[in-house]
C-alpha cells in the first residue's frame, strides 16, 4: 500500500533477514512501520506476506514516500550491511528530503569509531544514532537485545520502540521470559535494553559481546573436542551432556543450541551426525578481530578473545593442516575412559569451561573499562551485563552473576576479583589445570582453555619475568626500566658490560 500521509512512527529501510524481522517485531508490538528496500520487489513480497500485523505496516517504493509516510521527528531504522553502504544509504536519506532533527538509527553491526564519525560527519543534516543489535534472527523477531549509542535526547524518541521490542527477563530471577508469538508478543518483565552512552558507545558494547561470543563458541568447540578425543563420546552422548550442563552453572543459549546440533542427524545421510558432516573450517565477518585488534591498541590483555579468533584463522588453513597432520608429530590419541574415569573428567571439563568464561568475561568488561577511559564514556557495567541476560547470543544464567558483581561494587576492577568469581575459580581450578595439562600432553588443541588459564595466571602473579625484559631492552637499546625500590614512573639506565661485542658509549 502506498504512503499517503505522515502516519507512521517509525521507519525501517532494508529487508533482508534481521530487518524484516525486526520490522515484524515492531509491528507487533503495536507501531505502525514505514518499510523501505532498495529493490521494491523485496518489499512488496514482505507486504504481501504479512497483510495484517497490530501495527500497520506501509510499504514504500521511493525514499521520497518512505520519508512523507513517517511522523515527525522521524525516527528512522537502518538495516543494510555494515560499511559504505550505511553511508550511502544516509546520503539517499538526505536528498530525499530529510530533516536536521530526524533520527537515523544504524542497528548493524558497525564498527563503532565509524559511528562515531557519522555522528559528527552528519550532525547539520540529520540525528546519527547507533545500536547494536543481538540475537539473529529469532531475536529480532520476538525480542533482541539492544545496545543504544548516542545523543541522550535522540534516545528518548527511541526508548519507547526499543523498549517495548527488546528480550525481557524476570525482575527477580534475570531469566528470559520465553512464549512470544507472531502478534502476540511478551509483555511485562525487564527489557533487555537501556541506554549505553554517547556516539559510539553502543556499537563498541555490541563489538565486545561479539568478542566474548567468539570465545564462548571456541570454549563449548574445545570442550566438545576434549569430551570427543580424550573421553571418547560420541555426539548423541555429547548432546546429553550438554543438556545436562545447561540445567547447571552453564545455563546459556549456546549451550542449549549445542545439544541440539549435537543429536541433529544429517539429512543427506541419515545414518551420520550432521556435525561430522560440516567442514571444520570457520568463518568471521569481523567483529571477533576488531574486538582483538582494539585490545591491542589500548595495552589490554585480552589473551582469549584473541586466541578464539586466533582460532578461527587457524581452522581456515583446511588444507596446510591436512598435509601437516601427516608431517607433524604429536601424541598417540589417548584410550577411550569409562567409569570413574570418564565421570570425573566430564566434570573437570565442565570446570575448565566455567572458569574460563569467567576469564574472558573479565577480559571483555576491562576492555569496556578501559575504552570509557578513552571516549569518556561512562559505563553502567552492571546494566550492560543486565542487557545481555536475555535476547543475544550471549545470555546465559552467568550475567546474572555478572549484574549483581557490579551492583555490589560498581569500581569492579576485574570481575575476577569479585567475591562469587574468585570463589567459582578458586573451586574450579584444580580441574581447569588438569583438563589444560591433559589437552597439553594427548596433543589436543585448546587454545582458549590454556589462554584463559595463562590470563589467569598471569593476573594473579604479583612478580612476572618482566624485570628481566626490561632488562633486555634497556641492555640492547637503552630503553630504561623501573626500579622496585623507587616511585613508579622514574626511569633508569646502566651501562651493560658487553662481553662479545666492543663496548659502546651510551
Ligand atoms: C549477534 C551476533 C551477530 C553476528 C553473527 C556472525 O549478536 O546476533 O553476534 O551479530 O553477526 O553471529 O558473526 P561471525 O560471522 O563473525 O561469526
């Protein structure tokens, strides 16, 4: 149906899976929706599809009647691929007669020093908003989780939409509350949404939970493979086990869908696992590389995130690690365990993986900390946390435990330091060792596991060999170093004797 007047509070441009979505969401929660896609076709198919929703939908073929059919201020939701089509998109946007107060929100998954840059690159033609968006598809049909970034009164004609359409959790307990349906959406609970902060502060959180999910994937990867290679279990056995932790301490989303996958039969041979029918080579759009790229530029460490997309590349390399398999050696696959044996190492397995999602949660938030720093933001830790306990791919039982770490100390330094945390790995760890030095001596790649543990190690070490590094730097290149018996930030030289080489002045 073509606009005929300003009657919708909101628009939405592009239909590809998570915009139709997300436009089917808002409708159902009552909104009516302007909808736009650049090839018209797309958008009739959506119209036709879904003829009557709670809230109108109006289907536009120009931007120019996409623009007349939104109230004003017009608040306007962009869903095409992050990049330099958000910037062209904005363009059309303003030729077709935008105006300076209207709001345009990109709800992909952009690159938030990008965000940044629109925000001030369009701020005399139009309101550049950024949200990040989490829970595929099914998320943003029936409740994402939503991390809004930008200018605070921008927010207010947003909060309304984001609010009503975010995940919700119970008040109490912080868990999900499940049962929306097509035109009947869940009302009631916390939604899983609120405020981040400025310009691109809710495109960087997103970027963080992407991080994070990187290494809880590669964390519940390794588990599998350990569980597979060292105790010998088979998928169907696998997806018990899984279903069984997710009744426990490892309540999360990904585990939940990882013992659905692990009984899923393939559908071209029935007899097999389809898990053993997928090539085990990943792919990454990004957002995991840019999480570790900026850890590495602000000094952070954040050992696993790397290592999970560390991890990824090194699964792409296919064909160079079948050719190695055959050329580099390593331990004979370890015998199959039963009894006892097997019971106990399940368990140390589920230890291992418990405690170093605590790691990489700890390395995530000291990113985020460490990030407010730098863009003076001023990150609520303990909301972030409470956005994410339903809706993205990431909730789990655990952010509830995260939610209240930052209640009780909102200065959190680490989270490990928290009283729950520290508790979980100092109970935790005697497994997490075993499991690790396993993995280490039956040749078994895990190198989230052993990061995890080095992150760990390595914080809880007051005195690390870098005395001797400095040492190295300041003896091959006069680069200085501290002393322990002396203020911080006062530097020293010596002049090294150089046994093998003539002596240099310095
Ligand atoms: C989410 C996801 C999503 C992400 C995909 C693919 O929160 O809904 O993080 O935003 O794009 O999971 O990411 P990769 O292709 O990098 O695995």
């Amino acid at each position: 149906m073509a606009a005929q007047q300003a009657s919708a509070t909101v628009g939405l441009i592009g239909l590809a899976v998570m915009g139709k979505n997300l436009a089917l969401n808002i409708a159902d929660h009552g909104f009516d929706i302007a909808v736009y896609n650049r090839t018209t076709a797309v958008m009739q198919e959506f119209m036709a599809e879904n003829p009557s929703t709670p809230g109108k939908l109006v289907g536009c073929s120009t931007l120019e009647e996409f623009i007349a059919a939104i109230k004003k201020p017009r608040v306007i939701i962009i869903l095409v691929k992050a990049g330099p089509a958000i910037d062209a998109v904005v363009e059309q946007l303003v030729a077709a007669g935008l105006d300076k107060n209207d709001i345009v929100i990109d709800a992909g998954n952009s690159l938030w020093t990008d965000t940044i840059r629109r925000e001030k690159q369009y701020a005399d033609r139009l309101k550049f908003f950024g949200s990040g968006v989490s829970g595929g598809e099914l998320g943003a049909r029936f409740g994402p989780s939503l991390m809004p970034g930008g200018d605070p009164a921008s927010w207010q004609h947003l909060k309304p939409i984001w609010e009503a359409i975010a995940a919700k959790v119970d008040a109490k307990t912080g868990k999900p509350l499940a049962g929306a349906e097509p035109g009947h959406p869940i009302t009631g609970g916390v939604p899983c949404t609120s405020y981040i902060g400025p310009n691109g502060a809710g495109h960087y959180v997103k970027m963080v939970h992407n991080g994070i999910e990187y290494v809880d994937m590669q964390l519940i990867g390794e588990a599998y493979d350990l569980l597979r290679r060292l105790v010998g279990m088979e998928p169907q056995e696998l997806s018990d086990i899984f279903t069984q932790w997710n009744a426990g301490d490892l309540d999360s989303y990904l585990i939940e869908i990882t013992a659905d996958i692990l009984r899923q039969r393939d559908p071209v041979k029935p007899r097999k696992y389809l898990v053993d029918s997928i090539l085990d080579a990943a792919g990454q759009k990004g957002t995991g590389k840019w999480t570790a790229a900026n850890a590495l530029d602000m000094g952070i460490p954040a050992n696993s995130i790397a290592e999970a997309v560390f991890a990824r590349c090194m699964s792409a390399l296919k064909d160079e690690r079948v050719i190695a398999a055959k050329k580099l050696s390593g331990p004979k696959p370890p015998a199959r365990k039963a009894g006892k044996a097997r019971k106990d190492l399940i368990e140390a397995v589920r230890q291992a993986l418990y405690c170093s999602k605590i790691c990489a949660y700890a390395q995530g938030f000291e990113l985020m900390r460490e990030a407010q720093k730098e863009y003076q933001w001023q990150l609520d830790f303990g909301s972030i946390a409470g956005i994410w306990r339903g809706g993205c791919i990431i909730r789990a039982r655990f952010l509830q435990k995260i939610t209240d770490a930052y209640t009780r100390n909102k200065g959190l330094v680490n989270l490990m330091l928290d009283p729950y945390f520290n508790k979980q790995l100092r109970a935790g760890q005697k497994p997490w060792r075993r499991v690790v030095s396993l993995a280490a001596e039956n040749g078994l790649p895990s190198p989230a596991f052993m990061s995890a543990l080095a992150y760990y190690d390595g914080y809880r070490t007051a005195v690390l060999p870098a005395n001797l590094l400095q040492a190295q730097r300041d003896y091959f290149g006069a680069h200085t170093y501290e002393r322990v018996d002396q203020p911080r930030g006062k530097f020293f030289h010596v002049d090294w004797p150089l046994p093998n080489r003539p002596q240099l002045d310095v």
